[in-house]
C-alpha cells in the first residue's frame, strides 16, 4: 500500500512577524506545522536577535525563495555607541570602548551618506559563512580568527531615524549579503567611536513591507477557524516578484512554456531578461528568460497554476 503524503498543497508566501530569540528554522518549521504544508522554505535567515519580516514560501512558492534571497533588505537598526563586541550585537563580549565624543547630529549625517553606494565589506568571524567546511562562528567560539575576503555589497540608503543620548536609530536599505552588525560597525569607527547592534528588525524584503505581517499567536488564533481562514492570511504568488516585467501568454503559448518549450512573442519585447509568465486568466505559470527578439524561454515554470 503507498505511503500517504505529509501536509496540504499550500501555495502561497506567509509574511512572518518573526520573534527575537528564535532562530529562522525554528520559525520555518513551526509555520510549516501549523499549515500543515507538505512543502516550506524561507527567504534568507534573520538571526535570533532579530525580528521582523521573514517570508516563508509555501508550496510551488518555494521555487521563488532563491530569487527571494536576492532581493534588497530593509532594517531598523538601534545601535549602542558605548562600546564594540566579539559578535556585533548585545549578546557578545565588549572587546573595545568608544575613545572619541560622539559628533554633532549633522556629523553623523554627513558620515552616513559616505557609506551609500556600492563597496566591499568584510565579513564577521561571527557570521555562517564557511571555511573549510566550518561555519566562522564555530571558529570565533573557539578563539580563532581567519583572514576574510571582503564582499561586494550595495547601501541603497541610510537615513538617522533617531539619536538619543548614546543610542542611534538607522533605517537601512542594503543588497545581498550586508551584514548590519559591521555596518554599524564601521560607520561608529568613521568617528573614531564603537558601537553594537542593540535590536535590528527587518522592515522589508523585495517589494514586501510590513503591512501584511502575522505573529504566531495571530495565526494561532485563526487556526482555530479552519485552513480556509489560515490560508487567507498568505500572499499570492504572484506577487513576489511584482516589480518583474510581466508577460502574458495565449493558451497556446501558455501550454507551450509549461511543457518547457519556447515560445515566439512575434513582437519586439519592451523589456529583455528576467521575466512573469501569466496567462490570460491572470494565473501565475512561471518565471522565464526574453531575449531581444521576442523568443520567451521558460526557466522556472510551477506545476500547477498560481493566483
């Protein structure tokens, strides 16, 4: 007799209001439960300290989570400006204190618009890039420090939300691959001051905000009223990606992409590259390549039709 499958065919992005002091997975695979989804997956981990917005992908939905992951990031940042530690954030060790006054409001904001733009950072050792098949914070627990390469990242915008006594607030926009904790970091040592990250929550991801967030005891409650009304709380598909060029296809091309055939446009596309392929209905079929001569190829198509 085969086996049944685990979970329900859930599709859909759920916008988590995730807690401090639970890690990612944990919050992965606690909402994976209570939809009862045979297929979850999370957009780039936030970690424990932090809180905010984690979109979790359900179903079909998780083929956009790695494109998800590459989307732009946007936190509120409090900083403390007394002193550095061994992690960059509240829970480590102080390792050095700030030397210098803190400058003048209108110093602060000056030193910020330095760092927006495209640069190189260097990672944390307390961060789970690895070397030699070991995560750096497994060696930074162990007292060992190992050169890092930096990175290529992008500061979209910085803006000084608030500056009380020795505390700073900052909403940041970042790519990829920032790291707030040295940004902070850096930014404090640009004065020749020190600062952690006392809190970080993550306002946006992509073209998602907070606006559509649920804690756990918010859908606990709606649990309780059946799938249909939990269900109700997820985003569609079809909006993760809502700042993609949108292509709409006939049943015929339709059919023709989901199936992994390419399909010609017959007309000279507005826009090349990445691409949303949709059909008439409005239904959500996939993600595809345009090149300049109208030819669709299909790169990552859903086996069942998302709204």
């Amino acid at each position: 007799m085969p086996r049944r499958k685990r979970g329900r065919d859930v599709d859909g992005v759920l916008l988590l209001d995730k807690l401090a002091g639970c890690s990612s997975n944990a919050a992965l695979q606690r909402a994976r439960r209570l939809f009862d989804a045979r297929k979850a997956g999370h957009t780039g981990s936030l970690d424990p300290l932090a809180t905010g917005l984690l979109p979790i992908c359900f179903g079909e939905a998780t083929k956009l989570s790695s494109w998800l992951l590459h989307a732009d990031k946007r936190y509120r940042v409090r900083a403390d400006l007394r002193w550095e530690t061994d992690t960059g954030d509240r829970e480590g060790k102080p390792t050095r204190y700030a030397a210098t006054p803190l400058p003048s409001h209108a110093q602060i904001i000056s030193i910020l618009q330095r760092f927006v733009g495209a640069q190189r950072q260097i990672p944390p050792m307390y961060s789970a890039l690895k070397r030699d098949g070991r995560p750096l914070y497994e060696l930074a627990r162990a007292g060992i420090e190992v050169e890092r390469e930096p990175r290529d990242i992008v500061v979209n915008a910085i803006e000084l939300h608030a500056l009380t006594g020795n505390s700073m607030t900052l909403d940041v926009t970042v790519s990829r691959g920032t790291y707030v904790r040295t940004l902070v970091e850096d930014i404090a040592r640009a004065w020749g001051g020190a600062a952690h990250v006392s809190a970080l929550r993550r306002t946006g991801v992509g073209t998602y905000t907070t606006a559509a967030m649920f804690d756990f005891e918010q859908l606990e409650l709606r649990a309780k009223s059946g799938p249909d009304v939990l269900d109700a709380t997820l985003v569609p598909a079809s909006r993760a990606l809502a700042d993609w060029p949108t292509v709409v296809l006939t049943r015929e091309g339709a059919s023709d992409v989901s199936h992994g055939r390419t399909v010609d446009l017959q007309t000279k596309p507005d826009t090349i590259g990445r691409v949303r392929i949709m059909n008439a209905a409005g239904g959500f079929l996939g993600l595809g390549e345009l090149d300049v001569n109208g030819r669709l190829a299909p790169r990552r198509m859903f086996t069942r039709v998302l709204s």
